[in-house]
C-alpha cells in the first residue's frame, strides 16, 4: 500500500470511529433502561480504545515510513556526506543521517572557518578542505651562503 493511501485509510478509521462514537453516545442519552444504557457506555468505551488504537497505529506507521526511506536508495554516500539523488548538491551531515534525520550542511565557513561546514541542525562541523602543506611546515630557505637552513 502507497505512504499516501495508508495514510487515508488510518485518519478514515480514525474519522469513522469518532463519528460512530457520537452516534452512539447521542443514542445512549435517549435509553431510559438502566441495563441497555449500561451496555451502550461499554460498548463506546471499546470504540474509543479503538480509536484510540487506530491513532497509535498511524503514528507508529509515519515513524517505521520515515525510517525505512533512510534505508532507500533514494540516498547515496560520497564522502564525508550522503546526498539525496534528487538534491546531488547539498549535502546531509553523515552524523544526522545516522540518526534518520535530514541535517543539511550550510556552506563552507558558514558560522565555521572556512575550511569547514556545519550542519545546521546537530552544529557537528566537516572538515571540507585539508590543511595546506605550506602551512603545517616551513618551506626550507637558503641562507646567504648557499647552505640549506
């Protein structure tokens, strides 16, 4: 069954039971006897656990849905991020993605040096380019004598 469709079907349920409760309340209001208005209150107090299952079931429906689109193929990892083929140019933080959650990465430097991104939702920050060369050792130098220094 289609995302959309169970979606219907579980508010329709739902729908359909907060109507018949009603009903049935409004029909139990008019009972003189004792013993069939009885009856009637057990009978609404099961369509109301019902419903009330029916939502319980709908919310536990959404979050296995949400949670099986991150097992998809929908996704693709290219390091250090996953990306959605729909969206190949934004990146979504790996650490996020972990936990089912879209993170999206803000640009390089965005709140971050700029050799960095951070995702803007858990602020874990990526290393995006490495450090230069040039800048983690001195360049040797020749000293006015033709000596390496």
């Amino acid at each position: 069954m289609e995302p959309v469709s169970t979606v219907t079907t579980a508010w329709t349920i739902v729908k359909t039971a907060g109507e018949v409760s009603k009903k049935l309340y409004d029909f139990a209001k008019n009972l003189k006897d004792r013993e069939l208005k009885h009856q009637f209150e057990e009978i609404l107090d099961k369509v109301r656990e019902l419903k009330q299952s029916a939502s319980e079931l709908e919310d536990e429906n959404r979050a296995l849905r949400d949670k099986m689109r991150f097992k998809s193929e929908e996704y693709q990892f290219r390091s250090p991020y996953w990306y959605h083929k729909s969206r190949p140019d934004q990146p979504l933080c790996a650490k996020c993605f972990a936990n089912s959650i879209e993170g999206y990465m803000g640009a390089p430097g965005q709140n971050i040096t700029p050799r960095y991104q951070r995702c803007l939702v858990c602020g874990n920050g990526v290393e995006i380019t490495p450090p230069s060369q040039h800048s983690q050792s001195v360049a040797p130098r020749i000293l006015g004598d033709g000596k390496w220094m």
